[in-house]
C-alpha cells in the first residue's frame, strides 16, 4: 500500500494526516489522485503545494501525471509555508 501523507492544511481536507492507498501495480500519482475526494484533489493540485516521495521533492515543473508511483512508497503533500 502507498501511504498519502498530508501536511498542513492538507490534513484537515483530506479528513487524516495519512492514507494508506492500495495498489495493485505501479500507477501514475494523478491516477491515485482522483480517488480522492473532490474537495481534496482541488487543493492537492494547487500549484503551490508540493510533492516528496520517499523523502525526495519532486520538481515542481513535473507534472503528476508522469510521477509513477509503486506500492510502499510515501508520497507527501506539502503545503505553501507561511508565517514570519
């Protein structure tokens, strides 16, 4: 199973910090995605949140279309950072 973590606010749409995502073979991150609720892939495709699998950012130029990834992964959303 993939884990889906979620930081920030993030967490609070998607309803949990983390989601275990079974796969049966190695998938394209946006197919995962739109399992998801509506509400969460709106903002998980904010242009300004970003995505770590396995601990590694992924550049943001790449689309999550072509980002595959294979059972066991950590895939993380991160979301823009605020403050002062």
């Amino acid at each position: 199973m993939a884990g889906l973590v979620f930081l920030g606010r993030l967490g609070d749409l998607a309803g949990a910090a983390e989601i275990a995502m079974p796969m049966a073979r190695t998938t394209a991150l946006a197919v995962v995605m739109d399992r998801l609720p509506p509400a969460l892939i709106a903002g998980l495709r904010s242009p300004k949140v970003r995505v770590a699998v396995n601990g590694e950012l992924v550049p943001a130029e790449q689309p999550l279309d072509a980002l595959m990834i294979a059972d066991a992964d950590e895939i993380a959303f991160l979301p823009p950072v605020s403050g002062g």
